[in-house]
C-alpha cells in the first residue's frame, strides 16, 4: 500500500474514532487514491490448467479476425473448446506458435510447470519423475511476481498485496508439478485454494467455519460512519464493495462443510473435494473478483490442480482422472472426446471470470474491470500424450493490457519468453529487455499484439 493515502486514510479513521478493521474497504476510493491512478490502472490474471489440449478442437483452423466488423465477411470459427468465450469474441487474443523452449533437468510435466512463467531452467534437484534427470525448483522468478516487484516499487501502482495467488484442488505436496509462481530461484509460491483461508487473508476477523459470523456485523457502525465521510462517488463504491463481502459470505456460510479442506490421509475426503471443485472454482473467481475491485492487488493467479492432476469430472459424466486421459493417444476418439469436455469447462470458468469482471464497474473510472483486466489462461503442455512443449496454449481475454483483441494470432514457433516479456511491457515494465534465459529473448518482446 502506499504511504500517502495510506496515511490520510490512518488520519480519517482517527478524525472518526473508527478502527483499523475498516481499512480493507478504503483502498480502491477514489478520493483517497494518488492523482492519476484511477486511470493508469492495469490488472493481470494468470489462469492455469494442466495436461495439455485437443489440438484439433483448441485452436482456430487459420489465422484472422472472430468479428464481423467490415470489411470481415466470414469471422474465424471459435473450435469446441473456445465455444464457451463466444460472449467475448470481440475480447478474445489467441496466440498459436508461441513454444516454451527451456530444456534442462526434469521431465516434460516439471519444465512445462517449472519453466512455464519463468523462461528459465529447473535448478538441479531429488525430484525424479518421467524417468529424466532429477530436477529442482526453479532458478528464476516468474513474469508475475517480476510485474509484482515493478508495481510495488511505485507509489502510483502499489498496491495491499502486491499479488494474490488463488488455487483449486492444489494438491498439499510441494513439488515441481504443482507450483508455477515463483519469487526468485528456489522460490516456489503456494497458491491458497481453501477459499475460507483466502477470505481469512483479505478480510481477516472471519469466525470458525462452525460458528462463523460476517465481518460485516462487527464493522456496521464504523462503515457507517466513513460512509458520512465520503464524497457521493466513493460511498457508492463502497458500498458495491460492502455487497460483494456480503453476497460471498453468504456463500462461504452455505458451502461451509463442502468446501473445507480434507484430511490428506482420508480418501473419502479427497474425493468429496474433488466433486466440490465446480463449487471451489465459483467462489474462488468471486475472491478474485472482489480483490480487484478492493484494489488490493493488480496481479493475480489461479491454478487449477497441477501438472499431472487427476481430478474427474464426475458432473461431466466423466470418471477417469485428466492426466490418464491426456495420455491416451489421438485414436481413441473417445478419450479424446472427453479431453474436449474438460477443456471447455476451464475455458467456461475463464467465460465466468471474464463475465463477473464485465458486470463489475470500474471503481472511480469508466467501463467494467474486464476493461481494465487482460485474463491469461495456458498450460503446461501443447499436447498432453505427446508431452509436447510447442503451440503452448495461450488465450487472453479482457482489454486491460491494450492488446488488439478479437482475433486469432499466430506466430512461426517463436520462445514463449517473449510472450513474458511482452506481458511485463504492456503492465508499464518497459524497461524489461530480456527475462528467464537470455538465449530465449530474441529481438525482445513478441510483436504483433498491439
């Protein structure tokens, strides 16, 4: 947070003889905000699922624009998987030829997790798996926690956390496969996927999950007087802020036994964890939502599972595990089949995101936060049999980064670092010539987004 309106912040509780417990509803005021920020605000959310896809019902059959905007005749199809993010077709970047090129230590599934948002080699390690080399973490720091450290060092553009990393299903092992944020070498980042924990780290005061009681009734009074306080425009969006807590307490209320983490060595447990995940994902993307209408962070993560993650997909009628699937070879149409269901529902819960921040007003600016937010969703693997690291998914949506959106890209097999670094560019990290291993740069950051 920065310290002048933290500060005036500090000194309009004091003026008002209200508590310290309010100071999570200010941050995004408009009045109480540094000139200018209200305006240069841009958001980055990083969207992870594993195993690769069905390359013939991922990608655009040829490069060109999804609208119908003149002298377009014919927009370019959305394939099976894409079909959920037709609402966004005039929002939606495909990136096709954008390869992860690392090689090293470590399986496919390790560097493909490892190497995905860093562009740099695993450190040498114990962790075996795939039968190659062992490998470590990794040696250098992702692209969001480097964006991270650039705003944080900015009083115009730090924010409460900096950057907030939400999961779904993470598995509780630390290892290669299930951690893909990292703030230096050897620096793996834990994403929270307990959305009771999150709730905890943004609003604090949360009860026990038996007798829990809403924040809100504890600070009735002292918002009550800040709002008194507030010019018309910041009590309004205070009070936005103060219906989207409410509206999610509800749901932590009402899913408080489905939702809580399960005893690891219970199998029982993991399995009704597992057919939560729909449930886990929804109020996971609400928390990612509400931090980024608070303004407590402009980076933001969610990874669903981990490279090599098991989960099924019962509501989908399907009882294998993904990653078993995934090796299946592109004959079996029906693995292949049920490959291209569990793809379409990531790419619905990436529609989710993009809808609930379409549907949130820019708090102090114009338009909705989707305005002002680039999703990025992508993969460890092209292809999940063939362990490929080429034709990466990459998938943007939202118009927070000042890309030229509504089209399908693609790109003679160029590194990925590129890509990392083009995404640090457009968040204002301009200055950013090379990142992850230099050999990767090329000529800087990749081309033909904007």
């Amino acid at each position: 947070m920065t310290a002048e309106p933290f500060l005036s912040r500090r000194a309009l509780l004091r003026r008002l003889g209200v508590g310290s417990a309010v100071l999570p509803f200010l941050g995004n005021l408009p009045s109480m905000a540094l000139a200018g920020t209200a305006a240069s605000k841009k958001r980055l959310v990083i969207v992870f699922s594993p195993d690769g896809v069905v390359k013939k019902n991922f990608w655009p059959t040829a490069a060109g624009p999804f609208t119908t905007l003149p002298p377009v005749v014919q927009p370019v199809e959305l394939p099976p998987i894409l079909k959920p993010l037709e609402p966004f077709r005039d929002r939606l970047l495909t990136l096709k030829g954008v390869h992860n090129k690392v090689k090293g230590d470590g399986d496919l599934h390790m560097r493909g997790m490892g190497c995905l948002l860093t562009g740099i080699e695993l450190l040498p390690g114990n962790i075996q798996g795939g039968g190659e080399t062992p490998a470590g973490w990794s040696s250098g720091p992702s692209i969001d926690q480097e964006i991270k450290k650039y705003l944080q060092c900015r009083p115009e553009t730090a924010t409460r956390f900096g950057s907030l990393e939400f999961g779904v299903l993470v598995p509780n092992r630390a290892d290669t496969w299930s951690r893909m944020v990292y703030t230096g070498p050897n620096s793996p980042v834990a994403p929270i996927d307990d959305p009771y924990q999150m709730f905890q780290k943004l609003y604090g005061q949360m009860k026990d999950r038996e007798s829990m009681q809403s924040v809100l009734d504890e600070l009735h009074e002292d918002l009550a007087k800040v709002a008194q306080a507030l010019p018309v425009e910041d009590r309004r969006i205070l009070e936005e802020h103060t219906a989207l807590v409410r509206s999610f307490e509800k749901e932590l209320s009402a899913h408080q036994t489905a939702v809580a983490h399960a005893v690891p060595v219970l199998e029982q447990g993991i399995v009704e964890q597992n057919d939560q995940m729909p449930k886990i994902s929804r109020m996971q993307i609400e928390l990612v939502v509400s931090s980024l209408a608070a303004d407590f962070t402009r980076v933001a993560s969610l990874q669903y599972t981990n490279s090599v993650g098991q989960p099924r997909f019962k509501w989908l009628g399907i009882d294998e595990g993904q990653h078993g699937l995934s090796h299946e070879p592109n004959t079996n149409e029906s693995a292949q089949e049920q490959l291209t269901k569990i793809n379409a529902w990531y790419a619905g819960e990436v529609a989710h995101l993009a809808k609930r921040l379409a549907e949130t007003p820019e708090p102090g600016g114009s338009g909705s936060l989707l305005d002002h937010t680039t999703i990025l969703w992508t993969n460890e693997l092209g292809e999940g049999n063939s362990h490929s690291h080429a034709d990466i998914p990459w998938v943007l949506v939202g118009n927070g980064l000042g890309f030229t959106m509504g089209r399908a890209a693609e790109y003679p097999g160029v590194p990925h670092n590129r890509l990392l670094i083009a995404l640090a560019h457009a968040m204002g990290h301009t200055e950013l010539a090379r990142f992850g291993n230099p050999d990767y740069c090329g000529d800087g950051p990749l081309t033909g987004l904007v």
